[in-house]
C-alpha cells in the first residue's frame, strides 16, 4: 500500500500529537497535586523551565539577523529619535 501524506495530513497528526501530550502531562500534574507530591512536581518543574533555558539558548537566532539589509539603508533608529529618515533619498 502506498499511502501518500501531503501537508495538511502532517499538521492534523502533529497538532494530534500535542494535543495528546498535553493531555498526558495535564493527567500525571493534576494526579501528583491530588497525591500532594510537591517534591516531585518542583523538580519536573524545575526540569522543564532548565529545558526551555537550553532550548532557547541553542536556537540560531543570529542567522535570522543575518538577512539582505545592509546596515547604512537601516533607519529603524530614526523612528524613535526623532531624526528624519534618510531611506530611499538620492545623495547628489
């Protein structure tokens, strides 16, 4: 059988995905706050935010920096300072 996936056939099944972790994570929080485990809650909590820190901390946020706009046509300065912009004038 050859089953062909397209893209909105890939989005339904990982929003699916998510939808189901959630749950998951929802059901074993809810049955430790019942159980009043706190101590194990704090450290799945402190687990969590340390993986988000390491997410964030490798994502390349520097290649979406690095685009084609050249750092003399960048007036974005100028908004704030009150400085007329210099973008699209001709210089003689």
């Amino acid at each position: 059988m050859n089953r062909t996936r397209n893209l909105a056939s890939d989005q339904r099944r990982r929003k699916l995905i998510t939808i189901l972790w959630t749950g998951l994570l929802a059901v074993i929080t809810i049955t430790l706050i019942y159980k009043e485990m706190t101590a194990v809650l704090y450290i799945l909590a402190t687990l969590g935010v340390t993986a988000l820190l390491v997410v964030v901390a490798m994502a390349d946020l520097e290649a979406a920096d690095n685009s084609s706009i050249d750092s003399t046509t960048n007036d974005s300065a100028a908004i704030g300072s009150g400085i007329t912009s210099t973008f699209g004038s001709k210089k003689s």
